[in-house]
C-alpha cells in the first residue's frame, strides 16, 4: 500500500534551476519554512556561462556563497562595442571600463555548472529548506489561508506562498491565470565556448552586426563564452559545420580580436523571444525569472532580472511575516509587481530596441545608433550613466543586493 505525505510549509518553490534555488536559500535563510520541488540536477550537463553583475554577485555573497564560487568567478573588468553593421558610417569603437565608475569588475561570468553546483550543496545544507525531486501537477487549490498542490508522486504540499520559478513555459503561470505577451525575433542564437591565442583581459566585446550581436565574454585563462546571434537559416548552418569549418568561420567573425581560435566546446542554438507576463503575480503566485520575462541573450540582463526579482521578493515577504501579514496574500503580490514592473519593461525595452535597431534596415535608425555611440565615446557623463544603469536600475537597491 502507498502512503501520500502531506508536506506543510510557507513557501513552496515551483523549479529548481538557478533562479529557483536562489529563492528557496533566501526564503529559508530569512526565516521561512520552504520546500523546493524539481526535477533532478545534473549541474555537470549545462555547459552555459553566465555573466552576474556587482548586485547579483553581493546576493550570492550575502547568502553565503562565497567561497563556493569565488574560485569560478572571472571578473568583467571592461566592456567593448563594436560596429560591424557594415554602413555607411561606421560608428568609433566604445570601450567601458569598470575603473570609470571607481569599481574593480562590472561583475563576473561564471560556468552554470560550478553555479548550479555550488547552489545545489548549498540547498542542501541549509536549514529549514526541503529539496523534493519530483514534477507538480495542475490544479492548484487555493484559498485565503494557503495552497495545496498535488505533485506527481501522489504527495500534496501545502503553502502560504508559491514562487514560480519553473521557467517560460511556466505551469505557475497559468495556474495563476495570468497571461503573458510572446513575441518571437527572426533570430536564433549559437552559443559555445572557444580557446583563443590573445588575452581577452577580462573584457567583455559586443559586435553589432545586421543579423544581431554577436558576444564574446572571459572566461579562465585564454578561453571566452559566446552567444552569436543570426538569421534562423544562418544558425542552423553553423550549428552543421564541423569544428575546423567552425572555428574558421568564427576567426573570419571576431577579425583577429582575440588572437587565434584554437578549439570551440559544444555548441547549442535556440530561438530569440521576448515574452513579458501581464502581472507578476495573482492567487497566492508570485513569479519570478523566465516564469515572468524572457528576453535576449543581449546585455546580460537574463538572470540578473531574476536574481532582482527574488531579492525584491525575500524583501516584501520578510516584511509582511514580521508585522503578521499573510505572506501570499493579494497585497504582497500586488506590491511585488507594482516594485518589479519598471525594471523589467526598461530592460526588455533596452535590449528589444538595441537589437531591432541592428536588424532593421531603416537608415536613420542607424544613424541614431551610431549616433548613440559617438555620444557614449566623447560625453564622460553620459557613459556613467550608461554604465550605472546597465549595471542596476536607479532607485532602491534591494537589501540582498547591497555589499
């Protein structure tokens, strides 16, 4: 005979990626009874780098990540732009560096799998954080005292508050009843890892190119990550070519920037969208990550919003818990999207009309990027604003986030 557990708790995490374990370590350390449900982790299997900037880098400090990560951390310490839109006017060459804002890095990109590592023994051993492997089933019972869900095995778990971490394709999402706005790009994106024979020297290098940018960020020693975005026939094209056809076709792209390309990694590709949820949160859900935006590889803004969305979250739930209000309740929620909304339509917006700008054959729009550029090369305070901005949005930075 089988016996059906009922877990209680105060809040359930829906996924178990990076977003998710963050959120579950930050609920649990801030005092809250929290179980995380996914499916099992091969860390080892996501060959994907990430780049974090200051503020995601201090809340993984602040969680006590530290000295789990810092050995795989590579510190950003300058950004370049690069026109290779091949115009009439090419605009100069932008160079960011970190030193301009008195700070040592921008941030660090880091291997998923020394993340997803790191973040799993952290899990792991933390107190008042149950890790359930397993899948959730659709049906979520909510009420104003909490929600029940019912999860593959037969076993229900029951909580005040749900964080929907479980990605675009979100059940937490729909369980909500909330809709959200897709909308695909003609782009797909090629992303690997390659040794080189010139010192990238901890600076990240953009190219702006018709098809879209193409990335290049540092990783340990002569090696840099790369998300190349092109035309989806372009991307499957690439994705064919064997590693010497590749790597030629990729020296031809870079233009001997780093040196030599000796040896390339698995290569992935996937398609470019912008997905945005209408709320961030209804019935006892609140969304963070890839469950609430999707936006392009562009700007490193992905996990960083994420990592934004969970600090903002912890914030409003620690509040409501200490002064006695019910964590999952219609207020919190309404807070959390009323503090998440701007951020998240800025960035979606920045990174949606940078990359329209490359792919659009419209020539004043052109002119008023490469404009931009010009501006950013010869106005100092216009490229610290620039520079603050990329790196978090202006306004109240979450406890979490702050050194």
């Amino acid at each position: 005979m089988t016996h059906h557990f009922e877990h209680n708790c105060e809040v359930l995490v829906v996924g178990t990626g990076p977003a998710g374990l963050v959120a579950a370590l930050a609920m649990a350390q801030a005092g809250m009874a929290t179980v995380a449900v996914g499916p099992a982790i091969d860390p080892a299997r996501d060959t994907r780098t990430t780049a974090l900037f200051t503020g995601s880098v201090a809340l993984l400090k602040n969680l006590g990540l530290g000295a789990l990560l810092c050995p795989a951390m590579v510190p950003m310490t300058g950004l370049r732009l690069i026109d290779d839109t091949g115009g009439i006017w090419r605009a100069p060459e932008v160079l960011f560096r970190a030193g301009e804002l008195g700070l040592t890095e921008f941030g660090i990109n880091i291997d998923n799998a020394a993340l997803n590592t790191a973040l799993l023994a952290a899990a792991h051993a933390q107190d008042g954080l149950q890790l359930v492997e397993g899948t959730v089933g659709s049906d979520f019972q909510s009420d104003d005292k909490g929600v029940t869900v019912k999860l593959g095995s037969g076993d229900t778990i029951s909580a005040r508050l749900i964080v929907g971490a479980d990605g675009r394709g979100s059940l937490c999402r729909r369980e909500a009843g909330i809709e959200a706005s897709t909308s695909p790009y003609p782009q797909s994106a090629v992303a690997t890892r390659f040794h080189h024979t010139r010192p990238h020297d901890g600076i990240s290098s953009e190219f702006h190119r018709p098809a879209g940018p193409l990335t290049t960020v540092p990783l340990t020693g002569l090696e840099s990550s790369l998300v190349w975005v092109e035309t989806p026939e372009e991307a499957r094209r690439l994705m064919a070519l064997d590693e010497p056809a590749f790597i030629h076709a990729l020296d031809h792209r870079l233009q001997g920037l780093l040196g030599a390309v000796t040896s390339i990694g698995p290569r992935a590709s996937f398609p470019l969208t912008r997905m945005t949820a209408d709320r961030l949160g209804a019935r006892r859900i609140a969304l963070i990550g890839e469950a609430a935006h999707v936006i392009p590889p562009i700007g490193a803004q992905g996990l960083n919003l994420g990592l934004r969305d969970i600090a903002t979250l912890v914030e409003l739930v620690t509040r409501a818990r200490s002064l006695g209000a019910d964590i999952g309740g219609d207020a919190i929620l309404k807070a959390y999207d009323t503090e998440r909304r701007g951020d998240v339509a800025t960035r979606a917006t920045m990174v949606d009309t940078l990359n329209r700008s490359l792919i659009s054959d419209f020539l004043p729009l052109h002119l008023v990027r490469g404009a931009g550029l010009h501006a950013l090369n010869t106005i100092p305070w216009l490229r610290r604003l620039v520079m603050r901005e990329g790196l978090h949005p202006s306004g109240r930075m979450p406890a979490l986030m702050r050194t």
